[in-house]
C-alpha cells in the first residue's frame, strides 16, 4: 500500500468518526498528509498516592481529635470520587459506541506491550473500592462508594465487560522514575516540578513512539485512528508537531475528547 493510499484511508476514517457526531472532540491538530490520529481520551482518575496523603492527613487530624476537619475533608473526597465516576462512565459509553472506529484502546500506567490478559479486573475493582471507602469511612465517615465503582479506572470494565483489547503504551522505566519522583526529594540543583513536567514530556513522545510500532508489518493493515485513555493534563500538542517534523511519513492529527 502506497504513502498516499494511506493517507486516504486515514482520512475517511476520520471523518467517519466525525460524522458520528462522536461527543466534544476538539481539533487541536489537523494535517493533509496525516498517517494516524491521535483521540486523546482525557481523564480524571483515581489517585492511590492522593489516597495515601489523604489518610495520612486523616491520622493527623484523629491524633488531635479534630473529627470536623475529617468531615470536610472526607466530602470533599466523596465529590471528587463521584465526579471521576461520572466521567468514566462518560468514557466507557464513549469507547463502547465508537468500538468499531479502533483496533485497541491504548492505555497510560501500563508499559508497552502489557496488556490486562494476567491481570484480574474484578480484583482490582474491587480493590480500590475497598481503598476509597477506608477513607470514607474513616473514623466512623458515614459516606459511601460509588457502585458501580467506575472511578477505578473505565479500561478495567472496557476490557472486563465488552472484551476490549488494552495496551499499555508506557515507556517502562520512564514511568517507574515519574512515580519515584512523587515521592522523592528533588534532585539537586533541579526542582521536583521540573523534572515531573520533564518527565512528562519525554512520556508523551514514547507514547506517540510506541503507538506508531509494527503498523509496517507486512500484510497487515491497522485502523489509523489512535484512542489513548491517558490524563487531563497531559497535552500531546508539541509531542506531535515536533513528530510530525522528523516523521514525515507518520505524522499524526491530533483531538481531545472532552467530557
């Protein structure tokens, strides 16, 4: 298959995604000679580190015998779970109705090429529900978990209940340093800030690097349309267009979903 009859292809195949009326998809890059784009499906999702700070605070607070300030703190939590709830369910519809536009969903947390195939999403679901409502019911917290617990992370059900395909697209070792860096002094000389934006960064550049791998392969052929599931404020924008620059023949459009 020629440069140009894959351009082709990825352009019908946008543009039957945009004629689905498929939700708030904002154009952010919108080339001629795309080969891919990128759908970057951003989330808010649940936090197991904000979880531990949370508890952390909690046992603070219980210490000084200050329940009030564990009340506020504990509905406070309590929205934020129930609006990242909402927003995953929000995804989970999206993804289900468009399954047909994708070959896989790629997902951020998980390194390239894991997949969820040793892992079980029922026990992981169910783990962090536990993990949420110890907060909420922290010292005798009357507030309750959503359920059906869509906050532990819409990929979980996509692949549990409609049997979706979910790839890690991970850089492994630069995601091991981003956890570390959450919880480690700074470097010297560098501000933590720094060097997380930094790290950021160079995650969002091999997440474009390892969605682009094995499309090559002989005789096969692969949907052009990218459906990442990765965080709010990762902003893909400069990744792709210095890509595009040194890529020529892979360059990518670019769209945010936003719920």
């Amino acid at each position: 298959m020629t440069q140009k009859q894959r351009v082709e292809i990825a352009q019908n195949e946008l543009n039957s995604l945009l004629r689905s009326k498929a939700a708030s998809l904002r154009q952010v890059i919108l080339i001629d000679d795309a080969r891919f784009t990128l759908i970057h499906v951003a989330q808010t999702h649940y936090s197991k580190l904000y979880l531990n700070l949370l508890l952390e605070k909690f046992t603070h607070w219980e210490s000084l015998s200050d329940k009030t300030a564990i009340r506020k703190e504990q509905e406070k939590y309590f929205d934020l779970i129930n609006q990242i709830n909402s927003e995953q369910k929000l995804i989970i519809d999206f993804l289900v109705t468009h399954r047909d536009h994708y070959d896989c969903l790629y997902v951020e947390g998980l390194s390239y090429p894991g997949t969820y195939k040793r892992k079980n999403p029922l026990k992981d679901i169910e783990n962090t529900q536990n993990e949420v409502q110890e907060a909420l019911s922290f010292s005798n917290g009357h507030f309750k978990a959503p359920e059906p617990a869509y906050f532990a992370g819409a990929s979980l059900f996509l692949y549990q209940q409609h049997e979706i395909p979910v790839l890690g697209v991970e850089h492994q070792g630069l995601l091991r340093l981003t956890h570390q860096l959450y919880n480690k002094a700074p470097l010297p000389k560098v501000s933590q800030n720094d060097f997380i934006i930094a790290c950021h960064d160079e995650r969002e550049t091999q997440m474009l690097k390892n969605m682009s791998k094995n499309y090559e392969a002989n005789n096969r052929y692969d949907h052009s349309l990218k459906f990442l599931l990765c965080g709010s404020l990762h902003d893909f924008e400069n990744n792709i267009s210095e890509w595009n620059k040194t890529h020529p023949k892979m360059k990518y459009n670019l769209f945010v979903l936003e719920l």
